[in-house]
C-alpha cells in the first residue's frame, strides 16, 4: 500500500500496517537544509518502507534524490549537485534503545506520543548528505578570474614569520 505521509505520524503503527511512502517535496518545506544551500529552489523526491525489525523495533527503509544548489568554495559560483542516498532508520522511544541497534540502522527518537514529524527526519537524512566542502568536480568549470586572484595574492605577499618568544633569549641571558 502506497500513500503520502502526514506532517506528523506515528512509525509504529506505519510499521505495522507495512506501509509504503512515496512523496516529492520542495527543498523550501526543509528549513534548515535550505539554510545551507545557495538557495532553496527545486525538490526532493523520498520513499519509505516501513516494517517491524527483527528486535520488534519500528524500521523505515528507502532513499533521497534531487538536484540542489550550493556554492563551489573554489570559486564562490553556483553549482548544482546530486543528493541521492539511501537509509535504513530505526524509530526508538528512548535513548538506550539507541544503543542496541545494529551499526548500520540509525535510530530516531520518537516524541512523547510515539510519533516524528516527516520534514525533521527526512531533513537529517538530506543534511548528512551535503559534503562537507562543495567544489565544481572539474577545476576548469570554476570561474578562471577569482582562482587566479587567490594564487597572484598568496605569491605577491611572503608569509611573515610571527615569533612570538623572540626576545625571551635575551632576557635569558641576563
């Protein structure tokens, strides 16, 4: 069965009935990811499966894709680049329940009432997935003006050497 997932939800009862989730959501609902990026244009489509795990812990199994924007730190441009992963989460009521799962299971908690909301673990999942450092793959797409400034400005200038004990060897000779 194939429906859209609420705002918020419980993962328990979403795992019990094995559901399924496909949705397509703009980048803008994702506050926090869009913050991160150049600006907050386009989509991400997301699809979940959800299941009772082995150790009778909720599990949602599925995938992100989409194409956002950020800044090559090279060359401060626009750039666009390709978020697509896949996940394997476990939905848990308390901290060390945590501590139990498997290594390649992430936990989520779970509020007070059993249930997430879909933009905030969906969002973790998208922030993870950002490197750390954006950078056009080919050098020669970066705009060729700004990469040669920073190099004529690192040759222009010697380092100057801070020696900040200096003068302690004459104090020491006194």
């Amino acid at each position: 069965m194939e429906n859209r997932l609420p705002s918020r939800f419980n993962p328990v009862e979403f795992a019990r009935n094995s559901e399924a989730v496909r949705l397509v959501l703009p980048v803008s609902h994702f506050k926090r990811f869009s913050a991160l990026l150049s600006d907050d244009s386009g989509e991400v489509a997301a699809r979940a499966r959800f299941y009772i795990g082995t150790d009778k812990v909720p599990i949602a199994e599925g995938s992100l894709s989409g194409l956002v924007n950020v800044v090559c730190q090279r060359c401060m441009k626009p750039m666009v680049i390709d978020i697509n992963c896949d996940f394997v989460l476990a939905f848990v009521s308390a901290e060390d329940q945590a501590e139990t799962l498997p290594e390649d299971v992430d936990p989520v908690l779970m509020d007070e009432h059993n249930e997430i909301s879909a933009i905030d673990f969906l969002e973790d999942e998208l922030i993870l997935q950002l490197p750390l450092s954006t950078l056009h793959v080919d050098e020669s797409q970066c705009d060729a003006p700004a990469a040669v400034t920073v190099k004529e400005n690192q040759q222009a200038e010697p380092a100057k050497t801070h020696k900040p004990f200096s003068e302690l060897g004459k104090l020491l000779k006194h």
